[in-house]
C-alpha cells in the first residue's frame, strides 16, 4: 500500500517531468526555428552589406586621394599666383606689338637679351596657335569631303 503510494506518486512525477520535458522540447525546436530563421537573415545582411563594405573603401581610398589632390592644387594655386604676382611686378609684354614697342623705350630691368628671348617665345607661341588653327580647318575640311562623299552615295542608293 505504501510502496503502491509511493509508484503512484512517482509515476505521477514521472509524467509530471515528462510533460515539462516535452515543452521544453517544443521550446527549444521553435527556438531553433527562430535561431535558423535569424541565421538566414543574418546572411542575407551581411550579402548586402559587404559589397556596402567595399564600396564604402574605395570611395573613402578616392575620397584621400581626392583631399591629397586637392592639397596640392592649393599649393599649385598659391604657387602661380605669387608667381603671377611676381611677373605682374615686372610687366612682361603680352604680344608681339608690346615687345616690338620695348624695343624703342626702356622696358623696366629688361635687357636686350631678355626681350629678344621673350621676342622669339611669343613668335613660338604665336605660331602655335596658327598651327593649330590650320590642323583644326584640316580636320573639318576632311569631315566635309567625307560628307560629300557619302552624300552621293545615298542619294544614288536612294534612286536604285
């Protein structure tokens, strides 16, 4: 009778146990669902993300070299502006006209040599730009001829 008790009691505890047992069990397989699901979208993120990741890196590598272009730019710039300065204190002529007019009065701290010298680059220059002028004309005389090349080309496939 006692040990009837006692099987009766423990059988209840065992079924007791048993069922906090199951619950436990549906608790961990949802939370391993949940723990799956999160894994997923944890992958998916980070699919996003990196190529994010990479992007955000080279932009930044562009951005320094962008600054350090930037810098020295400034530096350029305050170069050739105290440089511009310096030769604005010296008036250096503009033009052929300028410097053949230096010849006939003195030109502030020029020499002969010196105006020759800068006779002969604006000549350079000068010639340059004639240059280029005439391979420009060059290059759209040719457009033109092409033009007219294909024109009667057109016009007869049109007639056929």
């Amino acid at each position: 009778s006692q040990d009837d008790r006692d099987t009766r009691r423990f059988q209840l505890k065992i079924a007791e146990l048993s069922a906090v047992i199951r619950k436990l069990e549906d608790r961990n397989s949802l939370l391993s669902e949940e723990r799956n699901e999160l894994l997923k979208r944890l992958r998916e993120t980070e699919s996003q993300f990196l190529p994010l990741l990479d992007k955000n890196k080279r932009l930044s590598r562009k951005n320094e070299e962008l600054a350090l272009s930037l810098r020295r730019l400034d530096n350029k710039l305050r170069f050739v502006t105290q440089e511009n300065l310096e030769m604005a204190t010296m008036r250096r002529p503009s033009s052929l006209n300028d410097l053949d007019r230096s010849h006939s009065t003195s030109y502030h701290g020029y020499n002969q040599d010196e105006r020759e010298m800068d006779f002969l680059r604006l000549q350079v220059v000068e010639q340059q730009h004639i240059i280029d002028d005439l391979s420009k004309a060059l290059e759209t005389a040719g457009y033109v001829k092409n033009v007219i090349v294909r024109i009667p080309n057109q016009l007869v496939l049109h007639h056929l």
